[in-house]
C-alpha cells in the first residue's frame, strides 16, 4: 500500500473510531459501506441507491476507477464478447488524460457517470473539499461533452455533504451490492464467487477497470473474474444492463 494510503487509513482509522475501525482498516473500505450492505438506512431516506429493482431479470455492472489505456479496452471488448452493458465510473483525473477512452465507453453503449476528481477519502474531508472535487469533475465531464446521472464517492464513502453537493448537482450517488473485493486477492475465481453469491436480480456489482488504487495488475483479475460472472448470470438468465436501465 502506498505511504499516502497508509497515512490516510491511519487517519480515516482515528475519525471513524474504535468500532468502525476493525472493519475499515481490514477491508480498506469504508464502514459506511460494510454497513449500507446490510442497512437500509440511506436507501429509506430515498438519497442514495445500491440496488436496482428486483422485479426485472436485470444486473448492473460497474467499472470504477479508470480510464486505464490497458484495462478500459480489455474490459470493453469482454463485455461486447460477453453482451454486456455497463456502467463506468472513471475518476476525473484520468479521464482527462484519457478523453479518447471514455469516448469509446460511450461509444459501446455503456453509460458514464463520475467518480470525483481526486479519490479521496471524504469521511476526511470537509463540505468544501467534497465541493470542489465533484465541481472539478463536473467540469472534466462537461469539457468531454458529458452530463452524468450517477456519481459513486470514492471508498463508497458517503456523508451530507456528499449527498447534498452530488444532489446539487443533479447527480444520483449510488453505492453496489455486490463485490469482490479484487484488490484482496488475485484469484479470479474467489472474485467472482464472492459477486455471484449476491448476483440476484437487481444486483449492482463493483469491478475496476484500473489498478490505480489496488495491487498491480489487479485489473486482469477483474476482467478474468468477469468472465466467470458473464457465465453465471447467462446461466440464470440475468441481463447485464446499464443503471440508467436498472433504474427504470
Ligand atoms: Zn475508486
């Protein structure tokens, strides 16, 4: 883990306290997360979504943290190979180094929301950090021609400023139900055993499309898992679709 990550999880350790801590540090991963698994408490306050509708044969998966020039094209052409449509969640920053490769997600069909500009942690951070990282993104989207409907936070973290700056801005935050958890192991099989579990109808599934944040090369095992979930949901009849679907 790189040093800023670990003086960051030092960090985020102390502010989430002694409970939380146990399940943030081990995951390095947000609590919120780990919790919002389990409690329905922001879906019933109607202001963030991890799910889609049960009632459709339908998944949603989701791409986090590119544009990456190896993972993003490898990660398209498995979805064309597979009849996929997805979800992307590029980080500003990238993507502004990478415009060409978002053009091309869109191209394929699949949708693009945001990521933020800066991945940081917001449980860090204050309203005003949170304020100019989605407005940095806001700009990068828009400079690429783009108006995105979805905004997942970095880490999944989530907090009324998160929720308040993003719904400003006309942006739908959406957390998953579903993960796994490549950057803790690089079997792909443990991946996508860990996504089929929960892959029921509705299910919105995290990947990555990047190793930026995550063990070298993490990306391959995303895409080798991929192929394993594509094989399951075909096997129970499960369409991949994008959210804008899924939340239709
Ligand atoms: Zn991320």
């Amino acid at each position: 883990m790189p040093d800023h990550a670990r003086s960051d999880r030092r960090r985020l350790t102390r502010a989430l306290g002694c409970a939380a801590a146990g399940a943030a540090g081990a995951a390095y991963l947000p609590a919120v997360v780990s919790l919002g698994q389990w409690l329905p408490v922001t879906s019933a306050a109607g202001v963030c979504r991890w799910r889609g509708s049960a009632a459709r044969p339908e998944i949603g998966i989701t791409f986090d943290d590119g544009p990456h020039p190896e993972a993003t094209p490898a990660v398209l052409d498995r979805l064309d190979q597979l009849g996929i449509r997805a979800t992307f969640f590029p980080l500003a920053s990238m993507a502004e180094r990478h415009p060409e490769l978002v053009a091309e997600v869109v191209r394929r069909g699949h949708v693009v929301g945001t990521h933020g500009y800066r991945h940081g942690h917001h449980l860090l951070h204050g309203p005003g950090w949170v304020r100019r990282d989605l407005d940095a993104a806001g700009r990068v989207m828009a400079d690429l021609g783009l108006a995105p409907r979805w905004y997942r936070p970095a880490y999944g973290q989530v907090t009324a400023a998160t929720l308040a700056v993003a719904r400003s801005r006309g942006w739908e935050t959406v957390l998953w139900s579903a993960w796994g958890r490549e950057w803790a192991t690089a079997d792909p099989a443990a991946v996508a055993r860990r996504i089929v579990k929960r892959l029921a109808p509705g299910a919105v599934v995290l990947l990555h499309d990047s190793d930026r944040f995550g063990p070298p090369g993490m990306w391959r095992t995303a895409l080798a898992a991929l192929e394993r979930v594509g094989d399951a949901m075909g096997g129970r009849s499960l369409a991949g679709v994008t959210l804008d679907e899924l939340a239709r």
